[in-house]
C-alpha cells in the first residue's frame, strides 16, 4: 500500500510540471512598431509550444516584425536556416528563440518576476520523496 501511495505521488509530482503554459506576443509584419504591448499577448499551446519566436526583417520602407509562439525544434531549424541572411542591412532577416514569458518583446535592463517563470517544485522534492519512499519500502522487507 504504501508503495502504491509513493508510486502516485510521484507520478503526481513528475506530470505537474510538464503542464506549464508560456506566454509571448504575437503578430504579423508590423512595421514601425515592435508589438510589444499588452495587445498582442497570447497564451501558447500547452506541450506543443514551449518557445518564443521573432522575426526581425529590414525592408525599403523600414524594419517590419514577427512575433509568435514556436515548439522550441522548429524555431531553431527556422533560425539557423536564416543566419546567414542575419545582417542588419536591407533584405535582412533575423529570427531568435527563447524560452521565458514575453521574452519576444523589448530588450528588458532587469528580469521581470512574472507568475508564469515560477519553478516546479518537483526536481527538488523529488529525491526527498524518493528517499522517503525507499526508506518506508525496505522497512517492510
């Protein structure tokens, strides 16, 4: 009984974290403006979009954005095929990932604590909760 107990709890404690939902701004070839506001805030996709995607693209008539949510492997393929268009000049096109809540936005001077950057707290507990489980498992031996 008590190994079926640590079992769950476990369990309970290794599936929590993996439910966590980033939050990025997202747009389509704004020009002018970053879309860094409140507006363009969106909720990613739970387990599919863990990643913050922008696309910084220097056209005649200025600097246009693209801002979205990514699964972190597309993001890097999409990036690293656009590096060497990565210039600054015209025509240039620069895309960048990251993975922390509206990290898509403005360059920030000091991080931002925000609810969504919290740390599970299961890769602390849970060696405590293995050992707990272990010692009262070969106490019944």
């Amino acid at each position: 009984m008590r190994l079926l107990i640590c079992a769950t709890l476990l369990g309970v404690f290794l599936d929590a974290g993996n439910a966590l939902q980033i939050q990025c701004y997202q747009c389509e070839e704004i020009n002018q403006n970053d879309c860094s506001t409140p507006e363009y805030i969106v909720n990613c996709t739970v387990n599919v979009q863990d990643t913050c995607q922008k696309e910084v693209l220097v056209k005649p008539d200025g600097i246009h954005y693209r801002k979205s949510c990514a699964s972190s492997g597309a993001c890097l393929i999409a990036s690293s095929g656009y590096q060497q268009f990565c210039t600054g000049k015209l025509n240039s096109v620069c895309i960048t990932c990251c993975s922390t809540p509206l990290c898509n936005g403005p360059k920030r001077r000091r991080p931002v604590q925000s609810a969504a950057t919290w740390t599970h707290p299961a890769p602390l507990l849970l060696p405590a909760l293995m050992l707990l489980c272990l010692a009262s498992t070969t106490s019944l031996l």
